[in-house]
C-alpha cells in the first residue's frame, strides 16, 4: 500500500504564498519520483511539478519562476512552495508518485486563490 499523506493548502488572496507537503514512507521517498498535479473544476488534471529522487525538478510553464518543489530527505517529505498565487491557481492539489506503470494519488488539498 502506497501512502501518500497531504497537508498545507487553504484560502489565500492574490499575490499570496502557500506551502504543500506530502510525506510517504522512506522505501517510496528514496526511489521514486514524486510530483504535484492540480485539477480546477470542469478541467483534467495537470501536472504542476515533478522532483526526482536525485533532485531534479521540472515545472509546469504556468507556474515556473513562482512554484518551487523540495525534498526534506530526513522526513521523506516533498514540498510545494506557491508564491505570486493567481485565482487561476485555485485547484484540488494532489501528491503523485509513478510507479511502473501505476500511478498513486494523495487524499488532495483545496487551494483557492479570492479576494
């Protein structure tokens, strides 16, 4: 069973900053590629951010130079750093991890960007 535990995520106005993480167990966190994906009502979900196990990163156009993706190898932990936040922003997040051909989802986190 894979775990992927969310937290973080909430209501903030534009310009705003918010910060996800998503823990997973140490055999998952040390192995495998982690992301986030972000799905607004009445669209498919999109890849936001990626963060291979050796700490490359890669961003979805929308949000590079705004986004930031982290490991926290000591807690087996990735972390989503939103700045600048956008009401085109607001989504269900979800923590993702792929492994083979299956892929695993986290619970998902609110994150609406309002006045």
């Amino acid at each position: 069973q894979v775990q992927l535990v969310e937290s973080g995520g909430g209501l903030v106005q534009p310009g705003g900053s918010l910060r996800l993480s998503c823990a997973t167990t140490r055999s998952i966190f040390s192995r495998y590629a982690m992301g986030w994906y972000r799905q607004a009502p009445g669209k498919q979900r999109e890849l936001v951010a990626r963060i291979t196990s050796s700490g490359s990163t890669n961003y979805a156009d929308s949000v590079k130079g705004r986004f930031t993706i982290s490991r926290d190898n000591a807690k087996s932990m990735i972390h989503l750093q939103m700045n600048s936040l956008k009401s085109e922003d607001t989504a269900v997040y979800y923590c993702n991890v792929r492994i083979g051909i299956d892929n695993f989802w986290g619970q998902g986190t609110q994150v609406t960007v309002s006045s």
